[in-house]
C-alpha cells in the first residue's frame, strides 16, 4: 500500500513525509500536501543536502547528467531541475490512457518498463510520479482523475514484481500546468505523466566513494 501525495489533502511532517519516501507506507493509503519540489528537497535533506558534498555533488550532477542524455536518445522528453541533481522525465497522458480513462493502455506499458532499471538498487533512486491533467471538469475531477491514473501506475509497477518500496504516486490534478489552458495542443501538454528521478542514499553513498560510473 502505499501513501498518495497530491495537491488535495492534509499536511504531514517533513519526518512523515521521509518515512513515506523511504518506503514505510503503513496499511493505508493517505494524502499529503506538498509539492513535489518540497519532497525531492526533503529527500536530498535527509542525505546531508548535496549542495553541502562539494566533490560528491558534482560526482552526483555529472552521473544524472550523462543518465539524461541517455533517457532523452530513449526518445523520452527529459529536462533536469535542483542544478541537475534531479531528472523528470515526462510522458505525455495520452500515451498512457485513453481520454477520460484510467486502465493503462498496453502500449504503455513498454514506456513505463524502462523506468524499471531505477528501481533495481534499493534506494539509488527515490522515484516520484507525478500525475497532471488540464482543467477541463471540476477541480475535483480533475484531482479524482490524476489519483486514479497515478494509482493505476502504480499498481502496474506493484504487478510487475518491481521493488516499490522508494516509489512515491503523486496526483496533481490541474494545479501545475506547463502552459495556459487555452488551447487543444496547450491542454494536451498538461496532461501528462512526470517520473522525477531522485539521487538516493545508494546512489549518494557510491559518489562518496568514487564508484559511480
């Protein structure tokens, strides 16, 4: 079971939410308001700030940097945030979904399966994804839409025997459009998908030592 952030809810404490980023997800599930930006913070906070690593963040930024170029040859759309430190790469929902469901399409399923190799090394990532529709419909469906999508991912993660444990489902609803909703390919932009890509304790301690390749 897992723990749903999103942009409805209640609030957690930071050490709430670490407990839920490292995987403690108790029997239910939950909803928490924080933004993604405020939970890669925490995550990277609880591993001693990277900023603060000196040699060890730059081991860090050259490592996500040369994994982008290679999600991005992947055809995905990539983009980096937090002075590297941190991948999103975006999917669009459309891919995923058909308009207005919530059952993964099976073509989906091959572009979700190559996020699968993150997952492998328990916490090298923490593993955000970030549900986000347009604004078409109520706040509330659009909310109620992004929980299920994201809920529906998840499970397929779960289904697959991957190791959710550092996997954070997180429905954003309309509340982060990357453009106004004015128009078809504005909106269709908005419906999407993010994976952020998080350096984990592993991933971390392995920069320390000089063992990231």
């Amino acid at each position: 079971m897992a723990v749903f952030f999103s942009s409805l809810g209640f609030s957690l404490s930071a050490q709430n939410i670490i407990s839920a980023i490292k995987g403690a997800f108790g029997g239910g599930r939950e909803t928490v308001t924080v933004s993604p930006e405020e939970l890669y913070d925490l995550t990277l906070e609880e591993n001693l700030m990277i900023p603060e690593l000196g040699s060890t963040a730059e081991a860090v930024r050259e490592y996500q940097h040369n994994e982008a170029l290679k999600i991005k040859r992947e055809h995905y759309k990539v983009e980096t945030t937090r002075n590297g430190e941190v991948i999103i790469v975006t999917i669009p929902a459309e891919s995923l979904f058909a308009p207005s469901d919530t059952l993964l399409l099976d073509s989906s399923h091959k572009l979700l399966r190559n996020m699968f190799r993150y997952l492998e090394v328990p916490d090298f990532y923490r593993m955000l994804i970030v549900m986000h529709h347009d604004n078409t419909g109520s706040s509330q469906y659009t909310f109620n839409l992004t929980r299920r999508r994201i809920e529906a991912v998840f499970n397929w993660f779960e289904s697959q025997n991957v190791n959710t444990d550092y996997v954070i489902p997180y429905a954003m609803g309309d509340k982060q459009p990357l453009k106004f909703n004015t128009s078809f390919r504005s909106r269709q932009a908005n419906r999407r998908l993010e994976i952020y890509l998080v350096p984990g304790t592993a991933l971390i301690a392995a920069a320390k030592k000089g063992n990231l390749k």
